[in-house]
C-alpha cells in the first residue's frame, strides 16, 4: 500500500513538473511595468519602448507594449496568448497580436511541449509572412523574445 501511494504521489509530481505555464517564460509579475532593450552582438543595449503586464497566470499573458520607431513615432499594441489545450506532442495556443498599425493576428499556433517544458516558448504565426517567435528567461534580470525582426529583452522598470 505505501508503495503504491509512493508511486502515485511520484507520477503527480512529475506531470507537475511538466505542466503547462506562461509563468516558465517571463520574469514579470501581472502589473510590472517594463523597460523594451535591444541588443544586437557586440553593442549595448539600447532603450526601444517600454510595456505592463496586463495578465499573467499559467494559461494567460497579455502584454501591452509601446515600441518607438523611426522618427520618434511610437507604435502602441497588445500581445495576448492563451494556453488552449495538449495535443500529442504539442500545446496549442490562442494568440491575439494587434497594434495601431492595424497589423492584426488571430490564430491557434502550436508549441512544441518538449521545448516549452525546458524553459522556451517558441512557435511560427502563419499569417501574410511567417513569422518566428521565441520567449525565455535570460539570467535573473531579463525576459528575451527572439523574432525574425530581432531580439528585445524585457527588464521590470
């Protein structure tokens, strides 16, 4: 008998372990304020916007964000990701991106469960371009979001 409730607190601690949350990939908190950094290799990191946290729990993280382009200009939007449900070797999220640019994207995007259980959320958003999109915590400091437009780390303001 002890044997058998050994092995089944076991295997819940294990699937545990392996469960689904956004909190694995960002280093913010619901409500932080945060500075946007880009760093290209070799440089320092230069100040690109800033953004807060609107959501965060294990299924839902919803960023606002205010990137400043070109010319002063900023351009403000949201990133809104929800965690759906495990298929296979996958979980599937709803993603909602839109900024004032009028770019919009709405879709379901697959993650792959083996990489996302080690600390990276990565997926392609299939839209007029693909687009690749990767999140992780950077040593104790920063979030990093990789994107075929570049690399920002978000730091708590």
């Amino acid at each position: 008998m002890t044997r058998k409730v050994f092995v089944t607190l076991l295997t819940v601690s294990i699937s545990s372990l392996n469960a689904f949350s956004f909190r694995n990939y960002i280093r913010l908190k619901k409500n932080d304020t945060y500075v946007l950094f880009s760093k290209a290799k070799g440089e320092e990191p230069k100040n690109v916007g800033y953004g807060k946290v609107l959501q965060l729990s294990a299924t839902k993280l919803h960023l606002y964000f205010e990137i400043i382009v070109p010319f002063g200009k900023k351009n403000a939007g949201h990133l809104d990701l929800r965690y759906i449900k495990q298929k296979g070797k996958n979980y599937i999220i709803k993603l909602k991106g839109y900024d004032q640019m009028f770019v919009q994207i709405f879709q379901d995007v697959l993650v792959d469960k083996f990489i996302a259980n080690n600390g990276i959320l990565t997926f392609n958003i299939d839209g007029s371009q693909k687009i690749f999109f990767q999140m992780t915590k950077r040593n104790n400091k920063y979030t990093q979001i990789i994107t075929n437009y570049g690399r920002v780390l978000l730091k708590k303001n």
